[in-house]
C-alpha cells in the first residue's frame, strides 16, 4: 500500500507541542534527554522530563532535600537532568515531573499529551548491540506517539546532531504516518532524506540451479523503484526543497536497512499500532533498528 497525499493526516491529530523525555540517571538516559532539548528546540515544544517511582515520598518542605531523604536521589537525578538541558539550551521550556507512579504508567500517560516520547538505549559493547529494556519495548508497542530510542554516544556531542536523517519504508503496509515524520525531520534539520527500500528478489529471477536471472532481477528492481517513485512523489512536491535520496535494495529488509545506516544521524521505521496477536510485539525490522542501527532509531506507529 502506497503513501497517501500529503494533509490527508492534517486535522486528524492535533500537535501537541510537548517532547517528552525519560529520567533514570543513566548516561543513556542523559543522552536522550540531550535529544530531546535538541529535537524541541528545533520544534519550538517544550519539554518534559519525566522520572516515575512508585515509593516516591509526598513532597518535602522546601528548602535542600538531605541525603537520607527518601526522595534524595529522584530529585537528584532530576536535578542534573534539568541542569544538563539548561546549560544548552538556556530558552528552552522545560517541565519537571517527579510522579509517584508505575514508570511504565507515567511514561504512558505523558507520552499521550506528546508528540514524541524519548527514552535511552542501552549499549551492549563493542559487538554494536543496544538493548531495549522491557520498559522501553512495552512503552513503544503501546504508545501512540513516536518513540525515539537514543544511546550514550561517544566521542560526539547529543546536542549537535549530524548525518542524514534516513527512514526505512515498506510499500506493503501503510506509510502516512512515517512519511510525515521523516520529511519533517529532514526539513527541520536541513538535512538530506535518504528513504530506503528492502525487498527480496521474487522467485522467477531465480534460475533452476539456484542463480539469480539478471534480467529478471532487473525487471523486479525497476518495479519496486517505480512503486517507490510513486509514494514519496506527493511529498516531495510538498517538500520541493528537500534533497530525496530513494534506493531501493534488492535483499531482506532489516540488513537492507542496516546496510544503509552506518552514517545516518537519524533512523526511522515504523510499526503497526495495534496487532491482532498479545503481547509486546514488534516486526523483525524494528527489533533490527533498535538492537542494531549506530544513531538513534524513531519509531513510528501505524495503523
């Protein structure tokens, strides 16, 4: 299923103006909260720092909190959050929640009132794999806004981001949504879109003794460029400025994705809302830019 036009969402979904952000006083975390000062600058937002702890105490006396306070390290940790943010970001608003709730319920229910959520990711080593946390999987399969997942980079700054902003687009399932949030992120940065697209090679270009039929292949690569050329038409005419980079791919999606990722500043995929299946689930291609990709991955829910 192709891209619908442009503005057919307008209206629909109303902008919230809030980027919210998750506080647990981790590097990573601290990372993501960079992110999102940066990402509501660049929106004109405001942003939320959330931290949720269900044995927060109820609020103290004002004044500095000791440190056998119960509530010592979650204004700590909220302390150096905001900190962190205002040292950049001098003008940005910024709103503080210290919430004495399950993290998963708080989180969700601010993720309702945003137009982005934003946790970090956790890296694993030098074998480049992130983990996504069970609090951060429930979140992204059950919030309706995007989620970006952001990890402690090294050797770079979290407020200067770099690099094409990149989105990975399937052409059988709906891509309204993710299409947005990628054209408008490029635009907002200035930034080049590199729109990728994986897709197998059908069994007719496979000869009987298992090689590959170039003329086959060839045929199959050109339909899928036209189908690709068809979905990001009507938004490249709504974004006439915007440097469009489209590939098309011929092998399995995820490594496709994960090819083309290495000098990306921004990943985006995108994910079905609601599954017919229970469970936390999401498709082998998100799994695969979440654990894998090297910049921070946008997830883009779908119905």
């Amino acid at each position: 299923m192709g891209a619908q036009a442009p503005g057919a969402r307008e209206g629909s979904e109303a902008m919230k103006d809030v980027i919210t952000a998750g506080v647990d006083g981790t590097p990573e975390s601290l990372s993501a909260i960079v992110w999102a000062a940066q990402e509501a600058r660049l929106r004109r937002a405001r942003l939320r720092l959330v931290h949720a702890w269900v044995l927060l105490a109820p609020e103290p006396a004002p004044g500095p909190v000791p440190e056998d306070d119960q509530n010592y390290w979650p204004y700590r940790m909220m302390d150096e959050a905001v900190t962190a943010v205002r040292t950049r970001f001098p003008d940005l608003p910024v709103d503080p929640e210290l919430v004495a709730k399950d993290p998963q319920e708080a989180l969700q229910e601010a993720a309702a009132e945003s137009d982005l959520l934003v946790l970090g990711s956790r890296d694993l080593g030098p074998v480049s794999r992130f983990a996504l946390g069970e609090l951060g999987l429930k979140l992204m399969v059950h919030t309706g806004c995007p989620t970006v997942l952001v990890r402690a980079r090294r050797g770079t700054k979290a407020d200067e981001p770099g690099g094409e902003v990149m989105a990975g687009l399937s052409l059988h399932e709906p891509c309204e949504a993710l299409l947005a949030f990628a054209f408008d992120s490029a635009a907002r940065r200035g930034a080049p879109l590199r729109v990728v697209h994986g897709r197998h090679l059908p069994s007719y270009a496979y000869n009987r003794g298992g090689g590959v039929e170039p003329i086959a292949a060839e045929e199959a690569a050109q339909d899928a460029r036209q189908e690709l050329s068809a979905a990001l038409r009507p938004w490249q005419e709504k974004y006439p400025d915007l440097t469009v980079d489209a590939r098309v791919v011929m092998e399995s999606p995820a490594p496709a994705l994960l090819h083309s990722a290495a000098d990306a500043g921004l990943l985006i995929v995108g994910r079905r809302h609601r599954h017919r299946l229970p469970g936390h689930r999401i498709g082998h291609v998100v799994q695969a830019a979440v654990h894998h990709a090297p910049c921070p991955v946008a997830v883009v829910p779908h119905e």
